[in-house]
C-alpha cells in the first residue's frame, strides 16, 4: 500500500509502455491533464485553456471539461467564480445560533456532483505512472452511485471504457444518467441490494478483478481520493469561510461535517483541523449504525454507503458520530425539494425567498449533512461567530423519483401547512442527545478495528498496511503526495507535446 497512490504496472507489458500508450492517446485527443495544484485554485488555469472553455458545453465529454473538475464554477457550471457556490443556511431555518454553511457540489461538471473530482484523481495517477493501459485496460468504478458516474464520464473523455458497478436499488435517475453515458449497456453492472450492500460491490469487483483487462478503481480504499479532497475540497472550504468572515472577522470554522461515504470527503476535515483546528464529524445512517453501533442494516440515503468502514477514513482524526434517520432525508427531500410546499415553507419560518428557491441544490445525503450539522450544533451550543461547514455531493435533480415515492408513503393526503412546520421541527432542527456521540479514544479505536474484517480478513490488506493508518503522520504523507503526483502530471503533459502556459 503505496502512500502516495496506486503505482502500479499494467498487465501484459510494462509500465512504461502503457504511459507511452496514454501520452499517445492525451496528443491524439488534445488532453492535457490539469494539476491537483490547479484544482485546488493554488495554481491558476492558464488563459488560453480559460477562455477556450467558454465554448464548451459542462455536460459534455470534452476533454477540456477536465479544467472544471473543481468547486469554482459558477452556478449552471459554465462559468468561474473566485468563491465556491455555497448557501448559509440561518437559524430561521435550521434552528441553531451559528450559521450552517453548505459548498455545492452540483456545478460539478458532466454528472452534476462532486465525485467526478476523485475519479479524475484516481485514473490520472494511474496514467501517468503507467498503471492503466488505455489500449488494453477496462476501468471499473464501484460506486452508490455518483463516483462511478464520475468514473463513466472521465474514462469516456478517455476514449476507454468504463463499467459502473453499483446497486440496483440506486435512484432511476442515475442509471439513466449512465444509460446515455456508457458505451455499452453491459457496462452497467447492478448488483444485490441498496446503499449498505457494499460488500456485494466489493464481491463483482473481485470477481471482475479475474480478467487481466479489469483495472479496478475502488473509492473506498484508493488514497487518491482522500488526498484529491484533502487539497481541493479542503481548499475549498476554506475559502468560503474567508468569505464568510468577511462579514465576521470574529467568526471561526468549528466543525466539519460529512457522510463518509468512501470517506473521502471528510479528509477535507483534516484539512481544517490542521489549519484551524476545527472537530471533524463523521455522519451515518441510523437505519444501519455501523460506526456507531457496529451494527447493520438498510437505508435510503443514496450516497453513503456502510456496513463498513473504509479504508481511507482517517478513523483516528475523527471526534464526532452523528446518526440520521433516512425518514428524516425523504421528508425533508419532499418539502424542500416540492414546488407546491418550499413557498409555504419559506412564508411559515419566515426564510428569505431566494434560499428557498436554492433548497433544491441540496440532494438526500446534502439533507443528512445539514441535518447532522443542526444537531452537533445544537448538541455543542455553537453560538453566532461558530461556523459548521458541509457538504451537498449533489442536488434534487437525482432524487426525483425518491421524492414522489416518499410523498406517497408520508404525505399520502397531500403535504398540509402542519406537515411542513412539523417535518422541519421534527427532522431538521430535532436534538438529539443519543445519536450525536462524541468519539473517545477507545471509541476511535473499537471503530478503527471494525475495518479489521472488511480490508484484511475479505480484502488481503496485510495487518502492517492496514495498522499504518493509525498513526497521523501516515494520512500527512498521503495529503502530501499531490506535490509529486503534479510533478508526474506535468512530466506527462510535457511529453504529450503540452507546454505551459
């Protein structure tokens, strides 16, 4: 387990073949690869790249959408903006005395959500050490949903093909995203069950593993992924609470909130520890309290997939755990996300109409992050100069069909004014004294081990790599390993023919 990120050679020739084969397939396709340094906004886009872009659609498979895998496009992802695309969400709506600020991962270019960030990240490191052979290789993207979406789109700029394993219980929307996006309708393989069957993803992947031109690109244990939003969603963050301080210069980030998931969102959390020494809190489902509880079970809150813990959650760096019911996120998904109920929303809490207007950019595992973020407000007593940061991965635009069949199974009668005040005071701004725990070392340790069983005894991690991840110099090494892996960026684009700029 190489720190810095795969490194491996491709099957059938070297590995310095199958980078010959991907600088030869960048020239032929005009593809330079952007730098994590880029991504993050520490370095800037060059000019001529820029103004090309203009041009170009965010929804197509264009080699130049590769410049807007960050989180300063502007909102309809078209155009850049200096600050990333957030909401504040106020107390007249969320109950709590500090604001709640949510980062939009819906500018996202091709798919719409942020996971398109570490499916660059994974293939390109990949790429430029030879790992992928482009002329031979197949990659396979295991995913709830949006990461193997990401993966689609960026294998198919490309120009290989790319196979979404995800399970069949997933939104219609996103296998009708991947419907029109695959080369192939093989190329979308369903598996058993919903979010928590991620064991039966990880059982097709090894069993696709068994032909040689399978490369496998697993979120869940790729160090890419943590290190891709180490540097630019954490970034990112950042950003928005420079911006929101401008307002406050007293105000201070006191947490960062987010569903594992794979678990490399919440590394943006290491991010702002380290700068601000702000808590990291780590979201679930209640219908499956694994960190929690070690516990099982199913949910409907598409996006976080459990009953076990990644190999790239940095366990050891976390200090809260906070539980979400998924009744919670399908009301809440009805009465934000419904045109007949957000106006009578926003004149019953007396919210601005604009943020109102805005409450679709939040997607059901959006709507567990702020509902997690209210509690752990609540629950610490933040006050008015505390800053909770989070995320929406994506927006209602994918949950059209959850929201019509959580309307029927809660508002069967329609959605009354009583309906809307009593699905906010009960689901979004309820305390919550026994589903926000705040994580001990013991605590840390007991969900630490739980991954025990998932990556050595199911998955071959060797216990050496897999006890590496206790130790908080190992994770700075992978969020330290961007530096060299732009260095090997820039070598490729140098030998494609792209000069900078």
């Amino acid at each position: 387990m190489d720190i810095a990120g795969p490194e491996i050679a491709a099957a059938g020739r070297s590995g310095a073949d199958a980078r010959e084969a991907a600088v030869r397939r960048a020239r032929e396709r005009g593809m330079r690869l952007p730098t994590i340094a880029q991504l993050a906004g520490h370095e800037a886009i060059p000019d001529p790249i820029y103004q090309r872009l203009q041009d170009v659609d965010p929804q197509a498979p264009d080699p130049l959408n590769l410049w807007r895998v960050h989180w300063r496009n502007a909102a309809g992802g078209r155009g850049h903006c200096d600050v990333p695309e957030h909401l504040v969400l106020p107390g007249e709506l969320t109950g709590a005395d500090c604001p709640i600020v949510v980062l939009l991962g819906e500018n996202f270019p091709m798919i719409g959500a942020h996971k398109v960030l570490p499916a660059y990240a994974g293939l390109v490191t990949l790429l430029v050490s030879g790992g992928f052979d482009v002329e031979r290789h197949r990659a396979i993207w295991p995913s709830t949903g949006n990461y193997c979406r990401g993966g689609v789109a960026i294998s198919r700029i490309l120009g290989c093909d790319g196979i979404a394993v995800l399970p069949e219980g997933m939104s219609r929307e996103r296998y009708a995203w991947l419907e029109r996006w695959v080369s192939d309708p093989s190329h979308i393989v369903r598996t058993y069950g919903t979010e928590s069957n991620v064991k039966e993803i990880y059982d097709k992947c090894n069993e696709l593993a068994e032909s040689e031109e399978n490369i496998i690109l697993n979120q869940f244990s790729a160090f890419s992924n943590y290190m891709v939003h180490y540097a630019c969603t954490g970034t990112a963050a950042e950003s928005v609470i420079q911006h929101v301080r401008t307002r406050d210069a007293d105000a201070r980030p006191v947490a960062f909130v987010s569903a594992t998931g794979s678990a490399g969102t919440i590394a943006a959390g290491d991010y702002l520890k380290k700068r601000y020494g702000t808590r990291i809190a780590a979201v679930e489902a209640l219908e499956c309290p694994t960190m929690l509880e070690g516990g099982y079970g199913e949910h409907n809150i598409q996006g976080i997939g459990d009953k076990h813990i990644p190999l790239i959650h940095n366990v050891m760096n976390t200090d809260f755990v906070i539980g979400i019911s998924d009744e919670a996120t399908d009301r809440l998904n009805v009465v934000f996300n419904s045109d007949d109920s957000r106006p009578r929303l926003a004149a019953a809490l007396g919210i601005d109409e604009d943020l109102a207007g805005a409450l679709p950019s939040l997607g059901i595992s959006g709507l567990a992050n702020v509902a997690a973020s209210i509690r752990l407000a609540r629950n610490m007593n933040y006050g008015a100069q505390d800053i909770v940061v989070t995320i929406a991965t994506d927006n209602a635009g994918l949950y059209v069909t959850e929201q019509q069949s959580a309307r029927e199974r809660y508002f069967p009668e329609g959605i009354g004014d009583d309906d809307i005040v009593r699905t906010v005071e009960d689901f979004l701004r309820a305390r919550d004294d026994w589903n926000v725990v705040e994580t001990t070392a013991r605590d840390r340790r007991r969900i630490f081990n739980l991954g025990y069983y998932t990556w050595v005894e199911q998955q071959g991690v060797s216990v050496e790599e897999f006890d590496r991840r206790r130790d908080q110099s190992f994770w700075n090494g992978v969020a330290d390993s961007a530096e060299r892996w732009d260095e090997e960026i820039r070598a490729f684009n140098a030998d494609a023919g792209f000069t900078e700029e």
